[in-house]
C-alpha cells in the first residue's frame, strides 16, 4: 500500500507544478493537404499543430487520447531511437529483448512480445506516412524529426495499417524551399561512446524543388563484460555500431502541388543482446504431498541448485549470480551475439488539391534483413547456439500503397475523409538453433540427478553421465542393491545413454515463409452539428490474407530413435507413473522443441483469411474556446497468423498430443495458426486550454477478446490467444494440468481488460520557464477462469495469469520535464537546464508472470545543461541519462533449458524449482558532451 499511495502521490504534486508544453508550435507538415497551413487558425505560439485524425489539427481541439513529443523535447531528453520516449510519454513502454530486431512497445500496459515475428506489433509504428511492419524495425536512427505522436487506444479507421493498442506516428523534417540551412553535431560520452550527425537541406535553383540529405554515424562499448575463462570470441556485448542515412526531394510546382521523395538506409553491426543470471536459486517443498501450506511460505532453499553444479562441473561460470548488475556475462567460445542488421526503403507522397478535396498518396518498398546469430543459452556451457553462418535471418519485404480523399461540405458541417490501402509483405525467417556440444553431458545429469541428486553419481565425460558408482547403483551392480527402476531399468538407462550423445544437432536451416495481402478500406468523418457540438464517425473494412510455408533440414537422427525405442512405455499401464514422467523426461530433451530429422520430409503450407469491421464513433463538446469534453468508442483489430517455430507442431490440442507419442504430419500445420486480436474501447475525456497552461485527462476501459500471448517456457516458445470463460472453472484455469480447463467456444468472453486515467499537464508561466507532468494509472489485467483459442485450456506454463497484471504494466507511472533557458547578459548567449523523470510502480517483466521475474519500483533522470550561442548558432551541452544509476531490468526470462519451475509452482503445487532466471538489463548511467552548430 505505502509504495502506489507514494506514487499517487508524487502524481498529484507533479500535475500541481507548473508544466512545460511538451510540444511548442510545430509547422504544418507533409502528412495533410497542401493548402492545410492555411486552413487551421494557429491561436496563439503555444499551439502544437498535429495530424492524428489525418487533418492538420490543434493538439487540444483533437477528441482523442494523444500525445505530442516535439525534437526539442526528444534532444534535450537524449532520445535517438523511439526507447527514449519513455522518458516523455507516461502511458508508453518500448523495451528490446533478445536482439535489436525484438523491440516492443506497449501502451496502457498492451502490447506483444516482440520474440516472434509472425505477431505483428499491437503499437503500431509509422514513420513519415509509412507503415513499419514490427516495433523492433522501428527502433533505428531518427534523424532530425518534427515530432512524434502517440495515439493512445486502438488505431483503425485511420492510416494505413490497424493497431489494436496504439500507434507512434512519427514525423521526420522536410526539406527547405526557400533558403540553404544545415546542422552538424558531435557527442562523446563514457563506454567510449561517439556519435556525428549532421544535413543540409535547401532549394535546387528556382525549380520549386528542394532537397535534404541527414546522416548519423553511432558506435559505443558494450554495457556488458564477457567474463568467460580463456577468453570469448568478444570481450564487450550490447555494443553500438550504427549507420544512418536519409535523402529527400521535395517538389511544389503550384500551390496546389506537392511531391515528397524519401529514401533511407540504415546499417548496423552489433553485438545484441546478452543476458545476466538474476535467479539460481533451488526451491523445494520440505512437506510433499502439502502443497497447501506452501502460501505461508512452507518451502526450503536449497544452498545449491542442482543445475548450478552441473553446469559448474561442465566448466560453466556464472559471474552475475547474486549481482546480476556487475554486469558480467559468459559467452561460449566461438559464440556470438554479433549480428549485421540493413533497414532501407523509399517512399513517394503526392499531395494534390482538387478543388472539391485533396488527394494524399503515400507508396512505399521496404526491406529490412537482421542475422539471428547468438549463445541462446547465455552462458559459456555450450548448451544450444545459432551459429554465425548465415543461416539464421529474418527478412521482410514490404509494399504499400495509400490513397486518401478529403474535404469540406456544406459549408463546413461535414469534414470528409475516405481512403484505402493495401499491403504486400513478403516474410523469410531462417533458423539453424542447435544444440551445443555440451548439451547432451548436461541434459542427461540433469535426468540423473533428478533420479538422485548425489553428486558422486554423476561424470559429464562418460556416457549417460553417469560415474561407475552412478551406473552400477542404478542397475543393481553393487551387492545389496536392486535395479532402480525395476525390470524397466535397462530401457531407461539406454535412453539416458542415448540422450548424452545429442551433441551439435538440431536445424541445419529451417525456413519459414509468411505472405500477407492486406486491402482495407475506410471513412473517417467530423460532422460539425453546431459550432460547439461535433460527431466523429469513423469505420474501416480490411481484408487479410495470409499464407505460410515451412520446410526443415534437421540432423537429429537421436530423437526418433529415443521415440521409437521409449515411446510404448509411456502408453503402457504397466509402468509406475512416476516412471513414465521419468521417460517422457528423456523424450522431451532428447527431442526438444521437435527437432528430429524425422521433420525433414514434411512440406507444410497452409493459408487464413480475414475480414473484419472496425470502427469509431466520438462525441465531443467545446463549450467555449478553452475546454474540450468528448467520449468515445472504438473497435480495433490486429490480425492473426502463423507462429513461426517448429515447437508449436503436434501440440493442439494441448491435452491430446505429444511429439513422444504421436509423428507430426503436414496437417498439423494448422497448430502454427493463431486467431486475431479484437478490442472494445470506451473512452471519456477532458482537455482545457489556458493562457500558456493546458491540461488534458482521459479516463479509458478496453477489452481484449484473443489477446496474442507470447511466451517462452525454459525450452520453447508458446503462442496462445487468450479469452475469459463466462462459467466458472473452479480453479482448473490455474491448475498443472494440460486435460482440464476447457470451455465452449460459444461461452467465451474476453480475456485482457485494461482500464484507468490519464493526466497530462503543461504551463510556461515564463517564456524561459516550460514544465510538463503525466501520470498513468492502468489496471491492466487478465481475467478470471482464462482459456485459450476456441475454448481449449492454457498451458501450464501460465497457470498464474488468472487475475492478476500483465507483464511490463505497471499501475502507476509518473513523468516530469523542467526546461529553463535564460539569457546570459545582452551579448545573444543563452543557457539550457534540462531534466525529466520517469517513476514506475512495481510491475512483472515476464509474459509467465513468475515471482522471479518481478522489478521494482524505480525513478529514472535525465540531465542536460549548456549554453548556446545567438539565435541557437551553436551550443555546448553536458549531459547524463539515468542520472542516478538505476539499475532495473527490461524483461526476466527462463534461462533456457536451465531447469524447471518457478517459486511459484512450489507454492501452489509443491515439489521442487531448480529453473535458473536471466535478465536483459536497462541501460546503466550514461553521461559526455555534445557539440552543435546550426548554418
């Protein structure tokens, strides 16, 4: 109670502190008609002019949730890629995960799980009119931009592409008609960090076309230090190495006229992304059988866990155990995290005035490729890798083309807007994990000390892991004992044998393909009733095709031979229970996440297709010129897919299948498939304007019906839509078991709902003075008696979410900016103080919403001071982000293949957890010195 009530709180002092616009007037741009500058009355110099309902419009006159970041505001922040707008944006989170292409950005506590590309993103993300097909394709070099606006809520009846949760338009500069400028700039900070930018843009002679071209050159030490014994092949990781180039053409023949050609290229070669060890803890319930007592804490830790001696005894370090934030980590030798990432493309928007309406015509081809080589088990244990050999990639191809209509009728009681779009993306993703050349010796000691867990049983170099005294005890060789597991011990130690032996197997390249076809067309109309009372109507009809293709060259010729020689145990009544748990053990690593050679032969294609009707519907009132009352509903969408990973094949559904017991066949690629994600927003709002002061609130309830669930287990990656069922379960929702839980499919309801407030404040009572504050208060959470798609029960694996928060949600969060920028005398100079803060409340940073996964409160600050020359000439800044060394973490996971279970399930089911934890770390403190100058 003592942290949200000091959160509440500090919420409420910052809203009664004098706040800076985020936004300072912004020129009309590109994402309208031409003629729009003239169309919107400008007010006064603290209006922000945005383009969030495709019309040029004042930020407080637009009856929508909505956020407008500008570039001053990202450059005295640090912002360079769309990460830093945390720090600007309170009901916004972007975090990457396992590598720069698996970014994902949440709004109201919604978002996906960026780790695999057959979800698309919930927050979608466009950049100059032009939609990017995944978050993580998003987080690039900006460049100069005008500015940034997040839309808050689902997104579909307008822009090209439907977001389920929100939407990042981002808006870059354009080139200068009318006269040569240009801006270079130079950065050094600690990490030996070093960053050059600079452009220049102006007219082409009398033409009326003007150019501009913007670079970026990035490179920085990792934050994370390989600590390997004998050296690794890299000694820093989450290093920075970036190339960034844009190029525009700008052309306006008439008035009524005008062309924008942009193209980009953007090169990166990094080490991304390294993990640290958070949990290696060993829990076990002292009272088996008593699951029940386990809620007042009736369990044990053990002074070792199990794992940790057998990866010790492999010569495995863990440098990070107890103190994740050293910052050391452990990479295989010959491993690598060391990937070359190219996103470029061009676009075309026309812009023509009709008379009757304007025409706005956006086209665009992007290609975007980034390796996926990396020590996925993230440890020096050679446990499972993909290697750097070309093999593992993902690749997009995309086209789109947009065409927009709109004007005014009847003297301006209607503002009309029709458009339509279409999509062509084309997706390759490439895989080649293996496992390593120590998997086998570390997979088969974890089956043996699982059985017994005396370290004098086991001997990773002999076969099974088994020491002499280890063998001869489980077979009975010794005088005085008996074979372990009784006539069935000679069958279960050859399986133990078989699985010490799989060793640099798995995917030689398996290759998924994802073809999507997208039409959409839509209308988004203000009628203006009277001059204080407008109904917005909007609604949107997309079609969405979608067709998959799969094919496997696997090398593990053990695993079919570990099916076909312990599969009839496991069907066999005859075998103790526990036995067949043991066996089924031996199967699962043995052909873990369905990597057998017995995969090769299949040639898997299948194809979904989607029509869906979205839309919305506003009311807003505007008594007088300052105030601004609205409420509104929308329905959103984001379409269904493909999971693209082997592991999902033979698994649907859960309760009825197994790789152990049944052959996967070209028909259970229907298993890949997932349902699209569906939302009713409802939405209430509040924005007033005062004399340099606005203050804006909006209070939201959203429904999620098939929420696209994410998650890994320790081994593989589950895909799973989520939905509420209407009658009660009685708890089998929450239960162990894959057979119970299950509901009809015409008694569901949805399974997300998040609801909350939304405060933003801003004042300038000086022209040198600006301060901003947010605060976001969202609940959102997962209901009670949850299921999975049509009905059929959830895994296990998440037999915690019933009830409580989702992942990366955290209730409260707080942002502050103080801006102050004093004249230094009579002779032009200028100085800049600069901070702003981000307070989080507590929240969980797994998809499985495991205890070990929990982060805590934290405050984050950023600093900047300096002092400019005349008319901003030149500057000179000193900088810090993270001012205070915070140390918190972006997202906890399984270490995989590292054990099994959580605290958790000791709690509620007894037994033991001996599952390790590794974390992706926030960045630490940053500081250094920028230099600019503007011509």
């Amino acid at each position: 109670m003592s942290k949200s009530f000091w959160l509440i709180s500090a919420a409420a002092a910052a809203l009664t502190t004098p706040a800076y616009a985020q936004d300072q007037t912004q020129p009309t741009d590109q994402a309208s008609p031409v003629q729009q500058a003239a169309d919107v009355d400008q007010g006064n110099d603290q209006d922000i002019i945005i383009t969030a309902q495709g019309r040029a419009q004042v930020l407080q006159d637009v009856p929508l949730a909505v956020s407008a970041v500008n570039a001053e505001a990202m450059q005295n922040s640090g912002a360079s890629d769309l990460r830093a707008l945390n720090q600007l944006a309170p009901s916004l989170l972007v975090s990457s995960t396992g590598s720069e292409a698996n970014g994902s950005a949440r709004i109201r506590g919604i978002g996906t799980v960026g780790d695999n590309p057959g979800l698309e993103s919930s927050v979608a993300v466009f950049i100059d009119g032009v939609y990017r097909s995944r978050t993580g394709v998003g987080l690039n070099e900006l460049g100069e931009i005008e500015r940034v606006e997040v839309l808050r809520g689902p997104q579909g009846t307008l822009f090209g592409r439907n977001a389920s949760a929100g939407l990042l338009n981002i808006i870059t500069k354009k080139p200068n008609l009318n006269e040569m400028e240009g801006y270079a700039e130079a950065t050094y900070g600690n990490y030996d960090y070093w960053r050059l930018g600079g452009g220049l843009t102006g007219p082409i002679g009398d033409s009326g076309l003007g150019y501009r071209l913007d670079a970026v050159w990035t490179q920085r030490d990792g934050f994370l230090k390989n600590f390997t014994p004998g050296g690794g092949s890299e000694e820093r990781i989450n290093d920075r190495d970036r190339i960034f180039v844009r190029g525009q053409l700008l052309y306006e023949p008439t008035d009524a006229l005008e062309i924008r050609l942009i193209g980009d290229y953007t090169h990166r070669d990094e080490s991304c992304c390294g993990a640290v060890y958070i949990s290696t803890r060993e829990t076990f319930d002292p009272t088996p059988g008593a699951p029940g007592t386990n809620a007042n804490g009736d369990f044990a830790v053990a002074p070792n866990n199990r794992i940790v001696d057998i990866l010790t005894s492999l010569g495995g370090v863990l440098p990070s155990a107890g103190d994740p934030f050293n910052r050391l980590v452990a990479l295989t030798p010959g491993r690598t995290f060391r990937n070359t990432t190219e996103d470029y493309g061009g676009s075309l928007q026309v812009d023509y005035d009709m008379g009757f309406g304007a025409l706005t015509s956006i086209t665009s081809y992007r290609e975007y490729k980034s390796g996926g080589a990396a020590d996925i088990d993230y440890g020096n244990v050679d446990i499972a890798f993909r290697a750097d050999d070309g093999n593992a990639f993902r690749q997009f191809k995309t086209f789109t083309q947009e065409l927009r209509l709109q004007g005014s009728a009847f003297d301006d009681k209607l503002d009309w807007l029709f458009g339509g779009y279409y999509a062509n993306e084309k997706l390759h993703v490439a895989d080649n994990t293996m496992f390593g050349s120590q998997y086998g010796a570390f997979a088969a000691c974890r089956i043996v000390a699982t059985v017994n867990p005396a370290a004098v049983l086991r001997n990773p170099a002999n076969a099974g892991c088994l020491s002499p005294t280890g063998r001869a005890v489980l077979t009975g060789a010794l005088p005085g004992t008996t074979p372990a597991f009784g006539p069935f011990t000679a069958a279960i130690i050859a399986g133990i044998d078989r699985l010490s032996q799989v060793n640099n197997m798995g995917d030689i390249r398996a290759n998924y393909r994802q073809d999507s076809e997208n039409f959409a067309f839509f209308t988004h109309n203000i009628f203006n009733i009277t001059d204080q009372l407008a109904l917005t109507l909007g609604a949107r009809y997309t079609n969405e095709v979608k067709k998959f293709e799969g094919d496997f060259n696997n090398n593990n010729t053990i695993c079919p031979e570990q099916q076909q020689n312990l599969s009839p145990f496991l069907v066999n009544p005859a075998v103790p229970a526990n036995l067949r748990t043991l066996i089924g053990g031996i199967v699962t690593l043995t052909c873990q996440g369905n990597s057998s050679v017995a995969l090769n032969g299949l040639d898997l294609s299948d194809k979904r297709k989607e029509d869906e009707w979205t839309g919305t519907a506003i009311l807003s009132y505007k008594p007088n010129d300052d105030l601004l009352l609205y409420g509104s509903f929308s329905k959103g969408y984001k379409a269904g897919g493909f999971n693209l990973d082997r592991s999902a094949l033979g698994t649907r559904p859960i309760q009825a299948r197994t790789a152990a017991l049944f052959p996967i066949t070209p028909a259970d690629v229907a298993d890949l498939q997932f349902d699209a994600e569906k939302v009713d927003a409802y939405e209430v709002g509040l924005k007033y304007s005062g004399r340099g002061f606005t203050f804006n609130v909006a209070a939201f309830h959203q429904l999620f019906s098939d929420f696209q669930l994410n998650t890994f287990n320790g081994s593989v990656f589950i895909v799973q839509n989520i939905n509420s069922c209407r009658s009660d379960l009685g708890g089998a929702d929450t239960d162990a078991s894959t057979s119970t839980g299950a509901c009809a499919a015409d008694d569901l309801r949805a399974g997300v709902r998040s609801q909350g407030i939304e405060l933003e404040s801003s004042f300038s009572p000086h022209p040198d003075i600006a301060v901003t504050a947010g605060y976001t208060f969202a609940k959102t959470k997962y209901r009670r008696n949850l299921v999975g798609i049509d009905g059929e029960p959830l895994d296990p694996a998440l037999f915690l979410l019933a009830g409580d928060n989702m992942s990366n949600a955290p209730e409260h969060v707080v942002t502050t900016s103080f801006a102050y920028t004093p004249d230094l005398g009579v002779s032009g100079l200028s100085g800049l103080f600069y901070v702003d803060g981000r307070l989080t409340s507590d929240y969980n940073t797994g998809s499985d919403l495991a205890p070990e996964k929990e982060q805590d409160s934290y405050f984050i600050v950023n600093a900047r001071a300096g002092i400019r020359g005349p008319d901003n000439r030149w500057s000179l800044e000193v900088w810090a982000q993270n001012l205070f060394d915070v140390k918190y973490q972006q997202v906890g996971f399984n270490s995989p293949f590292q054990g099994a279970g959580s605290v958790a399930n000791v709690v509620r089911f007894g037994g033991t957890s001996n599952q390790l934890y590794s974390s992706y770390l926030a960045e630490p403190r940053t500081y250094g010195l920028t230099v600019r100058t503007r011509f």
